[in-house]
C-alpha cells in the first residue's frame, strides 16, 4: 500500500511543503502540501520531479576511491582509511594552510551543509576557504555588515504586505526567489498587484517576472548601482527622503550621504543605464510616495562590477524612504534558530580583508577568498599552496570562471575528497567521493532560509524513507570526515556533536540572557529529545532560539509553527561597533570614486548575461530526464537587430569569445532580451570524460564560465562579474 510523508523541498530557497506518495522505499510521487503552514500547496515542476531526482540511477550509492589512478567502489572504512592515512599528514607536513575548502550552493539545503562545516574548518585551521558566496550574495553580506555589522542581517522584502516593489537584478517567477524565502513568489507578486500595489521589474531581460509587472526597465547590465544612485540622489535633492525620527535616531551617516551621492545625478547616469533621466526621476517620486515599499535586488545587481554598491545602496533607499524595519517595507526576519535576541548596544563591528590570498592578495570578507581565485591558489608554487581540497556539495569547474584551468589544477592536487552524489566535473578530481543518501532518505530543517524569509516559520522533515543499506547520513559522513582530518579517525561520530552540545551548554548557563541561564548543563543535556546528534543539536538551538521551541514541538505539528509576519527588529539587532546604523561606511566611500570614474566609460557594444530556468537548478539537475528538454536549453539568446547586424539567424551556430576563451553555441534570436545583450545560461557543458552523468553528457551544452578568466571581481566583496562582461560574437559556417 502506497503511503505519504511530508518533506520540505530542498530544491531551492523557497523550500515548499511537499507531501510525498511512497511505495516502499521508492518515490512515486509528489505534490504541494495543502497544509504547510508557508507554502500552502505551493509546488513547481522541480518539486514535482523530486521521486525521479531521488531514484536517478547515476547517483552514486557507495563511496569511491581512487587506486592506481582510477576511481573504484569502496566501502566507507576504507574511504576513511584513505582520508585519514593522507590529509593530516599532508597537513602535519606543509602546514594548515596547504588545505583548502569549496563549500556549494546544496549546503544551504542539507542540515549536514549548516552544522558541519564549521567544525571541519576549525579543525583543518585553515584561511583557505571558498563557497559559492562569492559567485553569488557576497556584495550583500559585505553591504549587511558595513550597515549593520553583521553579515547576516539582511533585510527582505516585506512581499505579502508591501504597497510598491522595485526588484532589480531578479527573476523569481523562474528561480523562486534568493535571499527572500517565500513559496509561490509569483503567486505573491500577483496578489500585490491584485491588491493595488505596484511592482517595478528593472532587467535587461523582458523576463516572466518583468512580465507581471506595472513597469519594466531594461538597462544597460551592470548599471545598477548607479541608477540606484540617482534614485537616492533625487531622493535627497527633491528633498523626498524621509526616514523618520526612529531610523534617524540610530543611523550615523545621513547628513553626508548627499555629498557622497553629489554627482550621480539622473541626467548624469542616463548615457550609462541607456535609460532616460526623466523615467529615473519618476521612479524614485513613485517609490518616495508609495505608503510603503520595499527595494530589492538579487543575482543580476550582485555578481556585477559595482555588486557591493549596488547591495549597500538597495537598502541606503529603504532606509531613506523609511521602509527599513517597518511592516510593507524591508524587515529582519527572526527565525527559530536564531540566538535570543540582545539588547541595543555597540557590537564588534565587520572587518573586511583581515587576511588576504596568497596569490593576488585579494582580501577576505566574510573569513572567505574569492572562488575565482582557486585555481590560482593550487597551481602557485611556494609556501601555503593548497595541496589538499575538501569539495562538499560543489561544482565549481561548471559554476566558477574559467573551468578549464580549475579542472588542470584539480588534476595536480595531492589528495582531494568531495562530498557529492554525483560523479561530476568536479568531483571526478577526488582521491575520495562520499555520496550523501537521496534526499527522500534525509531529514531536513532549513537553518539557513528561515533566516531570509517572508514570514517567520519552523518545520522539521524527519527521513521520508528509511536509510537504505549501505548507507551513510550526510551528518554522519560529515562527522566522520571532520573526525578523519583532525586525527580521531575511528572515534563515534556522534562525539562530534555531543561536544558542541556540551561546549553550547557551557555557554548558555553561563550567559544571563539565554533562557538556560543558571541551570544545570548534564540534565539540559538529558533534556534534549532527538534519536541522532544532529536531531539533538537542532532542539538545542531551537530551545536556546528567541520562540522557545523544541523539536517534540515541531514533531508534533508536521506542516510546520507559524510564527507570525515579520515584526521590527531595530535597533536590537545592530552590531556595528557604534551600536548605530553605519550608512556611509568607510569602505564604500572608498568606492564611490570608482563608480563616479564608470560614469566617464564608454559602454561595451555588446554584454552578457545570464539566465535561470525553472527547470533547472545550477550545474547538477540537467541529469533528472523531467527536467531536461522543451525551452530548457543552452541556447545564446539574441535581440532580432543584434542578430540582423551580426549576420546571424535563428537556429543558426555563433563563436562568442571574451577574456576567458570562446565557445561554439545555438542561437536563439528573441527580443526578450534588449539590443546591446545576450544571454547564456549557467551550470552546463557536461561533456568532459569520466562523469557519471547519463542523461545531462547527452545534451551537455557549454559552460558559459569558459568566458570568464576570473580576473573581473567586485573587489569589496571579492565576488566574480558574472553578469554585464564584454563579449564578441561572430556567425559560425
Ligand atoms: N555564469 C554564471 N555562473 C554562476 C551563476 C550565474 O548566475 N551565472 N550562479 C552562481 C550561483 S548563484 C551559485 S549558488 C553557484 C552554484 O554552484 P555550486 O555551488 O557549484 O552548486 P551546484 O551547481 O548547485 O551544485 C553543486 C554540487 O552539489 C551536489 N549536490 C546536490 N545535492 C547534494 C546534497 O544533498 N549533498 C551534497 N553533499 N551534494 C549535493 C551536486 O551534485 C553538485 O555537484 O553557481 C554560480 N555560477
Ligand atoms: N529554476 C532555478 N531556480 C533557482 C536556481 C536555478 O539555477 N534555477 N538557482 C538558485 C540560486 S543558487 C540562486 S542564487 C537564485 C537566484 O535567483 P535570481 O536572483 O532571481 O536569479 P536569476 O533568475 O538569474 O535572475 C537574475 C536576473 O538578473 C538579470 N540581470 C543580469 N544582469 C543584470 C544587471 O546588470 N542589472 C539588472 N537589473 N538585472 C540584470 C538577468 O537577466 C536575470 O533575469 O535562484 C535559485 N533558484
Ligand atoms: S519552488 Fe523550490 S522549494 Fe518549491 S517545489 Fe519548486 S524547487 Fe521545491
Ligand atoms: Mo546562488
């Protein structure tokens, strides 16, 4: 008899109830939990997949090792033999540093991804440190931290009640939303117009979601930080800014701002967005007298030139506006594994490039190095190159620049293990592969998303099925590695946790505003209900959390706790060492020069950009057989007077070159995208050898990163110009 299990979907941030139909062990089926307390049966083609994605052949169900240059089928005891007999004495030989870590995108959706980690990187000692942050939300976590002075505290868009949303750089109809946690986004936009409000679209691309909008304006990519700019400046010179005595009461800065901003006027960045002063103008009034409204902006004004200024100048307009930290506007959610609150006060401040890399002495931020500079940091000889990598959840020869030459350094590392189901571009490399179980086999909590969402929330997934034979957890199989680095191979993974447990217990009694504050730590520890360290370590932080959860609680309501809309936060939060607001941060206003200079630039004929798929998901679903096909492509999308000017045709092959390389590519020739930009999609170019990659090596496509030499970074945040980079393109015979 076929049963149901609910399990939220860990296919993208906007992490979907989803009730499961099982027959035995197998996925059958799956469709939007009714009940779910957030997603209310919300479901897209990607969770609807999730039995074929969880039953995919080319996972891989035991670990490999290689001998003699091959990668074979091992067992666990001799995958951790191997780790353990190499990396500590690489370690003990060439220092900490000779160890390096890529952490991708899927350790957001793993509870192995958030508790782990950390314990492995202390561990290792080592500033080597790679994730995806720096492909992606980097600027933001670096613009968080010079506001507010901490990384993590980033606004969201307060969707279900705002009356105006300017959403730049975004396209949540296909990807769901990022950095703002809310299922069925499209759902949502379209009950914000259908309540009256207003949604201004800005993309250079008429995308699905420019589609549901009041507005769309189409700029010349990597413009957005100076049309925010002028947005702020006419704020400021209209006299329309009005942050109200609250915010101005916590906020250093306000009275400089206006000089910083001096020269961005509308009619000065008009030539450079290729919008007009006029339609600037009226945007910023329109935003200014909205009740309330939220700025938000994503992929496409942060993996750009000016990424950090354009994230620190989202929300220097939420703030002038007054929609920072107020219901309808931008708001701080609070989730359930949050530390209780704190009280207002100075905090230790954010810090950028305490240490920098080896290499290019590019600084850090965030403890983390840019992902573009990897292969660099391998190949370089001399002291503290990495010889080792540990790649968890990672794909970085697909998702970084220039695969090419991170794939060779790959070839000459000394030891590399990845943890990953697929044998894939990157993971090809290891010495070691430790597959996680499918995610029908896993329990969930989302520690990361609940954090960036539209309403405050908790729901606990326990495992669908049961653990098949021969398989690990992934929290065990981070366990044991953090245990098989540090030298304690062969101890019980579970010590790993019961350590944290005692050591976060040892803190709490100790500190008077957690709620365990002067009790005894063993019976707290006793206290704790759960079957795994990782179960016991997750009703810890909820109890220790600002709701006083537990994890019986949440068994106990299985389509999740509400916890109510998003409710201000100010000043609590700050931890700016001024316990204030910092709106005009050194670091930025260092960096303002150089946007002034890109005002001066003459633009590049022609630019690209990327694009999501809803079918897709970065390098690792185009093997799901559900997901592939139809206008899931890797096709370069042309405007028709582009096309006509270049000689080329619908249908018809190109040559596009750019710093990194070239690449052979269809073309598609629409005017969803404007004049002046092209298109290509990310995550593909599945035809090297030695993958396990049936479906997706048949229709590999080309990785858009060959393009890209690693060399243009936002260099704040250290993050890779992914989007708006020059490009050539020529008609191919
Ligand atoms: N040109 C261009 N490049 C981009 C982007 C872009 O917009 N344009 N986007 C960037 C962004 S935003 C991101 S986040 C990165 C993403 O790039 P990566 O961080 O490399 O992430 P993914 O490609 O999503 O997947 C990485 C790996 O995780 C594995 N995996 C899947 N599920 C699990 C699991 O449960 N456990 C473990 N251990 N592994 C798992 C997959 O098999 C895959 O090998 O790409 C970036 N690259
Ligand atoms: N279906 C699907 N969903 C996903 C993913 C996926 O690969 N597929 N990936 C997940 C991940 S890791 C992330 S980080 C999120 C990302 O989520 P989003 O930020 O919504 O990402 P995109 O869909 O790439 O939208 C970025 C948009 O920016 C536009 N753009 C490019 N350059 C510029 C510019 O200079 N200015 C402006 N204003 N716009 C520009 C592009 O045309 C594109 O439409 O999606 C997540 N969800
Ligand atoms: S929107 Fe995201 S979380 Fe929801 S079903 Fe689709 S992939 Fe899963
Ligand atoms: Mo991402």
């Amino acid at each position: 008899m076929p049963r149901t299990a609910l399990r939220i979907c860990p296919l993208c941030e906007a992490t979907c109830g989803l009730t499961l139909t099982i027959d035995g062990t197998a996925v059958t089926g799956a469709r939007g939990d009714r009940e779910d307390v957030f997603s209310r049966g919300f479901i897209c083609p990607k969770g609807a997949a999730f039995g074929q994605l969880d039953a995919d052949p080319d996972r891989l169900r035991r670990p490999l090792v290689r001998r003699d240059g091959r990668l074979r089928d091992a067992t666990w005891e001799e995958a951790y033999d191997a780790i353990a007999a190499a990396v500590p004495a690489l370690v003990g030989e060439y220092g900490a540093q000779s160890a390096g870590v890529v952490l991708g995108n899927p350790n957001v959706h793993t509870m192995a991804g958030a508790l782990y980690p950390p314990l492995l990187l202390k561990a290792l000692g080592t500033r080597n440190l790679f994730t995806a942050s720096t492909l992606d939300q980097m600027p933001k976590h670096v613009s968080s931290g010079l506001l507010f002075g901490d990384p993590f505290a980033i606004p969201v868009p307060d969707l279900d009640r705002t009356d105006f949303l300017l959403l730049l750089g975004a396209n949540p109809v296909e990807s769901n939303g990022s950095l703002c946690t809310a299922p069925d986004f499209p759902g949502r936009l379209k009950a914000l117009r259908a309540r009256g409000g207003t949604l201004v679209v800005v993309d250079p691309r008429r995308t699905r979601t420019a589609r549901l909008a009041d507005r769309h304006l189409a700029p010349r990519p990597g413009s957005d930080a100076l049309l925010l700019a002028a947005l702020a400046h006419t704020l400021l010179s209209e006299k329309l800014a009005a942050p109200g005595a609250a915010l101005e009461e916590i906020t250093d800065g306000l009275g400089e701002l206006a000089a910083a901003l001096g020269s961005f006027t509308p009619e000065a960045v008009a030539p450079a967005c290729d919008l007009p002063a006029a339609e600037i103008r009226t945007l910023a009034r329109e935003l200014a007298a909205a009740p309330t409204a939220a700025v938000y902006g994503r992929i496409g004004s942060s993996t750009v030139e000016y990424g950090t200024l354009a994230s620190w100048l989202v929300d220097v307009l939420n703030i002038l506006t007054g929609n920072l930290d107020r219901p309808g506007g931008a708001l701080f959610p609070l989730s359930a594994t949050a530390g209780a609150p704190r009280p207002a006060g100075p905090g230790r401040g954010f810090a950028l490039g305490r240490w920098s890399s080896r290499v290019s002495g590019h600084p850090e931020a965030k403890g983390e190095l840019p992902l573009a500079a990897l292969a660099e940091e391998i190949e370089t000889p001399g002291d503290g190159r990495i010889r080792v990598l540990l790649a968890i959840a990672a794909n970085p020869v697909l998702s970084a620049p220039d695969g090419d030459r991170l794939d060779r350094a790959l070839a000459g590392l000394d030891f590399m293990v990845s943890v990953d189901p697929y044998l894939n571009e990157t993971s090809r490399h290891a010495h070691v592969v430790l597959p996680p179980p499918p995610p029908a086999q896993s329990a969930h909590f989302d520690f990361a998303f609940n954090g960036f969402a539209v309403r405050n929330q908790a729901r606990y997934s326990p495992a669908a099925v049961p653990l098949e034979a021969g398989r690990l957890d992934e929290c065990e199989i981070h366990a044991r590695l953090v245990l098989a680095v540090s030298g304690l191979h062969g101890a019980p993974p579970e010590a790993v946790d019961e350590r944290v447990i005692a050591d976060t217990l040892a803190r709490a009694v100790d500190d008077p505003r957690s709620p365990l504050h002067g009790r005894d730590p063993d019976e707290e520890g006793r206290l704790l209900s759960g079957r795994t360290g990782p179960e016991r370590r997750l009703d810890l932080m909820l109890r220790l959390g600002p709701y006083g959860l537990t994890l019986d609680g949440l068994r106990q309501s299985p389509h999740g706790i509400d916890l109510g809309p998003l409710r201000p936060r100010l000043p609590g939060l700050l931890k700016t060492r001024s316990g204030r607001i910092e709106l005009l941060p050194d670091p930025i206003a260092t960096e303002l020069p150089r946007l002034r200079a890109a005002l001066a630039e003459r633009p590049a004929s022609l630019v690209l950009v990327g694009r999501r798929h809803l079918r897709s998901n970065n390098s690792w679903l185009h093997n799901v057989p559900a997901l592939t096909g139809g206008s899931n492509r890797c096709t370069l999308h042309v405007h028709p007077q582009d096309a006509d000017r270049l000689g080329l045709t619908d249908g018809a092959r190109a040559r596009i070159t750019a710093d990194g390389g070239s690449l052979e590519v269809p073309v598609e020739v629409t005017d969803t995208v404007r004049t002046g930009v092209v298109s290509l999609p990310h995550g593909w170019g599945h035809d090297r050898a030695g993958t396990r990659l049936s479906v997706a090596s048949a229709e590999p496509g080309v990785n858009v990163n060959q393009l890209l030499d690693g060399s243009r970074l936002d260099p704040l945040s250290g993050t890779a110009v992914l989007n708006g980079f020059p490009v050539e393109l020529a008609p191919l015979p």
